[in-house]
C-alpha cells in the first residue's frame, strides 16, 4: 500500500530488467519522475542465505513517516548486497 502523502507527492517509477551474462550482471533501468541533473545511486538486494526467502515489506515496517526505507526493509528483502551508481557517488 502507498501513502501518497508520506512521500512528498513523489510520482517516480522505474521498470529494471537484469540478465547474468557469465560472470558479469547486466543491468537496463528505465526511470521517469526522477530530479533531474542529479545522480541517483542504485542497489541490489538479497542474502548469500540459500534458505532466505525474499519477501516485500508490508505497510508495518514503516517507520512514523509512512515510508519504508531500506533499513526498515532490509529484513524482508535482504541488505544491500551490491551498490551501483554514478562515478564519485
């Protein structure tokens, strides 16, 4: 459930495709609704648990905000397993 008014009015979306490729993990974003001009880190989630089963995070992980940050997720869907981003981000 999103509450609209916790982020801001924010209308971003974003639809990622991701194919392994030998060794190397080939990422596609396309993102609309972000501040432009600016950088926008991503991350991958998940565990090395083999017994771990990702989930998505219900409206009760989220803090007095209304929102789920990652810390609040991260027990649902995994730690940041994998940064990506902009140069000197």
């Amino acid at each position: 459930m999103h509450m609209s008014s916790a982020d801001g009015g924010s209308n971003l979306s974003a639809t990622v495709s991701m194919r392994l490729r030998g060794q190397r993990l080939l990422v596609k974003m396309d993102v609309e609704g972000a501040a432009p001009n600016l950088p926008h880190a991503q991350h991958i989630h998940g565990s090395l648990d083999p017994k771990f089963e990702p989930v998505c995070p219900t409206i009760d992980a989220s803090g007095d905000d209304g929102l789920i940050d990652a810390r609040e997720a991260a027990s649902a869907y995994g730690g940041a397993d994998t940064v990506c981003g902009m140069p000197g981000n």
